[in-house]
C-alpha cells in the first residue's frame, strides 16, 4: 500500500477516481478521456479475447455500461501505479459483484484493465448479456445471435444449479 497522504493526489489516483464516477455514471466517453492510446481491457469471461486500444475499449465500455444497472464503486486500494476497486452491480436483476485492477503509466492514462466478477449467477448473467451486444457491434447480427445461442443455456443451468446445489452442502 503506498503513504495514505499520496493517494488522493498521484496521477494513478485522479484517474481511478474518475473512471470510477464514470462508471457510476455510466459514461463511456468519460472513461475515453482516460485510457492511454494502447490500453488493454482483459474480460472476465474468457482468456481468449483482450480488447486493445483506446477506441476498441471505449466501445466496450459503452456496451458495459448499456446492460449494468445501479453501478457503485467502492474506494480504490494503492500499489505504486495499480489501483484495485470493486463494484456492485445488476445484470438482468442479478446481482454481481466485481474487482477492477487498474495499472496507470506515469501520465495516470490507463494502460491496463482486469475485471474479475462473482458470484457465478451474476457472471453466467453477464456472459449471456455482454457478447451478444459486444458480437452484434463488432461482427454484425448474425454472429451476435449465435453468441446469445450460445451463452442463454450456461446463465439458466448455473442459476438453477445456483438455487439447488447449496441445499445439498
């Protein structure tokens, strides 16, 4: 953790208190002003795609922010230029909650972002609602319907196992 008085004033940490306000507003163009030419975003639901460049992650941003409702962030930890906040959110009526590593160059432009969520229902929910929207911007209708196929079974048989599963432990 770094010296508790440096917090709210490095460069690291006006930016992640932005990006969070952002986020609370749900304001992508907000969180444009932020991101360094070559940030990237990992998901949270897959290795397999990273989102890179400022424009590619504004646009995910927007997409983010269109299928979360009552987004609220909590205050940011500090590690040199790495932030880590979480957030709480709904998804279709389901909770999620979510932790945001945020790595910062010496401007305070973002270069890196990670989103890890839980519980299982709220990210099965998210996986269902997220690259649909996400499939239909970057490859068209087609694509976008054969993702919500695709990823609808897994979000009902996890909520249902959600409901029944812990009645067994």
């Amino acid at each position: 953790m770094s010296d508790p008085t440096d917090l709210s004033t490095s460069a690291a940490s006006v930016t992640v208190n932005a990006l969070r306000a952002a986020a609370e507003r749900g304001d992508g163009d907000a969180v444009a002003e932020l991101l360094a030419p070559d940030v990237v975003f990992h998901s949270p639901m897959t290795t397999r795609v990273a989102f890179e460049g400022r424009d590619e992650v504004t646009a995910l941003h927007r997409d983010i922010f269109a299928v979360l409702d009552n987004l609220r962030t909590s205050e940011p930890l500090a590690l040199g230029d790495a932030r880590s906040f979480t957030f709480n959110a709904t998804v279709r009526g389901v909770e999620l909650e979510a932790v945001n590593l945020v790595s910062c160059n010496p401007q305070g432009q973002i270069v890196e972002l990670t989103i890890f969520v839980r519980p299982l229902p709220g990210l099965a929910t998210l996986f269902a609602t997220l690259p649909p929207r996400v499939s239909t911007r970057r490859r068209g209708r087609p694509l976008g319907t054969l993702a919500a196929i695709l990823t609808r079974p897994l979000a009902v048989v996890l909520h249902t196992a959600d409901r029944l599963v812990p009645k067994f432990l």
